[in-house]
C-alpha cells in the first residue's frame, strides 16, 4: 500500500512542475509568402510551436532584408525566449545578431545559411545541402543531353545562399561538360510571376536555339512551362526542364510530361527546428548545420511517388 502512493507522487511530480512552468516565447521571422513552398515552411513551424505549447510570434518580411532586421530588434525589445530566422540574404546580419547574443537570446536559422565571421551568434542551422541540390540537377541534365547543348538559367533571389550554392553546384558539374553551356541566366526572384516573365525574354532572344532550363526552384520553373507554351513550344520536351524543391505541382507537370526532372527540398522543418530551438533555449549546445538528405526526381518517378509528396 506504502509503494502504490510513492509511485503516484512519483508521476505526478514532473506534470505539476509543467502545468506551473510559464509558456515560452519565440519570435519567427520570416522572408515573406513569394510562393508554396515557403507557405508550407510557415506552417510547418507554426504547428509545430502550437503543439509544444510555444507562443510564436510571427513577423512576415514582406521579402526585405530591412524588415527582418527591424522584427529582430523588436522580438529583442519584446524579450522572447528565442527567436527563428529564415535570412533572406546571406550577408549583412552581423551587428543585428550581436545586439541577439548581447540580449541572451538563443537564435536558430531555418532553411537558409548565413555569412558571418563569427559562428557562435547563432545556435544552428537546419537546412538542406543547396551545393548538391545544384549539382544533382546538372547531373541529371548531363546525362539527359548526352553531355552538350544549351541551357537557360533562372535564379533565385540575389545573394540568397540557395540561389548562390544552387548556382555553385551546378556550374561545378558542367565543367566536366564543355559542350554543355548556360547561354542566359537572370533571377526570377524564386517566383512564379517572374520566373514566366524572364523566361519570355530568354524565348525572344534565343527561341529555338534553347535545349534546355535549369530554375533554382519549382515555382519559376512552373512559370517558365507557361511562358513556353504560350512561344507555341512544348515544355518538357522542345525544351528539358530541371528545377529544384519537389513541390507537389511540380509532381502534377512532371505527369502531365512538362517538367523533366525535380530535385528535392524539404520545407517540412518545424519539428526539427523547434526540437532546436527548446535545445537552446534550455542551453544545450548545438551542431552548427542539421543537414536534411534531399532526393531526385526525374519524371518517370512521378507517378508512384506523388502519393507521397506531402508539399
Ligand atoms: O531557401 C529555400 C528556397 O527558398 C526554396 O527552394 C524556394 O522555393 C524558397 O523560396
């Protein structure tokens, strides 16, 4: 009898230390809503923090640097627990980030890297590979093209570590190909609007003479299938494509044969990042990059894997 109270004492201990415990805070800056990917990323990390019990407080960058930065001081102003940053850009978070570590406040980068001299001003970063997202996509095309012909390049946002890497990634490939050879390349800022639009120039200065595109993602590739139609051409096959994400649209084009090929990136982040983030905030010390492992999709894949794609 004496045993059987211990034991309740025992397991109830840890749930009333929990219930009195206030909720934590975290601010989550994000870059802005430039397409469904970065949609499914939000919600990711929202779903995430609701189900652990954080609040989040959400600022929307409207895709400036500047904005970002401005949500940063106030999340510091408002003296969060922890904060999530998806940079925009690579470079120029330096002195923000000191006025972050002088408020002693763990910060967690999401999905993008940054340039900055001194690494321990954040605690980690979760994020894919964007070296070997560019290069399996020129992998892929080599072989496709049997090694030569021409390729129209639309990239992503200037100064974005995935447009820089993607791009990186790519070109290092193509060396190994001299027949092979990017005769445009132009950002289409990670959107569909823009992706078309660039995509219409290319078509009117080069026309047929393109053999095939690489977009740093899926949304301007999707924009580019459009601009291709519309020149009276045939996507995915007058042109080859190879993007870069592994959205669930790009999945439906590939079966619909006008997308050739998808290399994978994965929004889906919240629970590693907000496992990240809980780590932190309790002072545990962090590896500095959680890589996440992407796959390829060339389109014959497309059909028994879009059951799957969950983005
Ligand atoms: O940083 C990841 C990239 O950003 C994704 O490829 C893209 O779709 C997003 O805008």
């Amino acid at each position: 009898m004496r045993r059987k109270v211990i034991f309740v004492c025992v397991s109830v201990f840890p749930l009333l230390l929990g219930a009195g415990a206030p909720a934590k805070t975290v601010g989550f800056s994000q870059i802005g809503f430039e397409n469904s990917w970065r949609t499914a990323e939000t919600e990711s990390i929202r779903a995430a923090a609701a189900e652990r019990g954080i609040k989040l407080a959400f600022s929307d960058a409207q895709g400036k640097q500047e904005n970002q930065i401005k949500a940063i001081r106030s999340f510091i102003a408002q003296k969060v627990d922890g904060i999530i940053l998806a940079p925009i850009v690579e470079t120029g978070w330096e002195p923000v980030l000191r006025e972050v570590r002088k408020a002693k406040i763990p910060l967690v980068l999401v999905d993008r890297g940054i340039k900055v001299s001194d690494p321990s001003l954040y605690a980690t970063l979760i994020a894919s590979d964007f070296v070997f997202e560019g290069s399996e996509a020129a992998k892929w095309l080599a072989k496709k093209m049997n090694g030569k012909g021409t390729i129209v390049e639309l990239q992503g946002i200037p100064g974005a570590a995935p447009a820089i890497d993607r791009k990186k990634g790519f070109e290092e490939i193509l060396k190994k190909y001299p027949k092979m050879a990017i005769i445009k390349s132009q950002t289409g800022n990670f959107n569909r609007t823009d992706g078309k639009q660039v995509m219409e120039a290319f078509l009117k200065a080069e026309g047929r003479n393109i053999n095939a595109l690489f977009a740093h993602n899926d949304a301007m590739a999707l924009g580019a299938i459009q601009a291709i139609e519309e020149a009276g051409m045939k996507p995915g096959i007058d042109i080859l494509i190879v993007s870069i994400d592994g959205m669930k649209e790009a999945f439906e084009a590939m079966i619909a044969g006008k997308l050739n090929c998808t290399v994978e990136c994965n929004p889906l982040l919240g629970q590693l990042v907000v496992n990240a983030i809980e780590r932190a905030m309790a002072g545990e010390k962090l590896s500095k990059w959680i890589k996440q492992n992407d796959g390829v999709f060339p389109k014959e894949t497309a059909v028994s894997a879009i059951g799957t794609r969950k983005y």
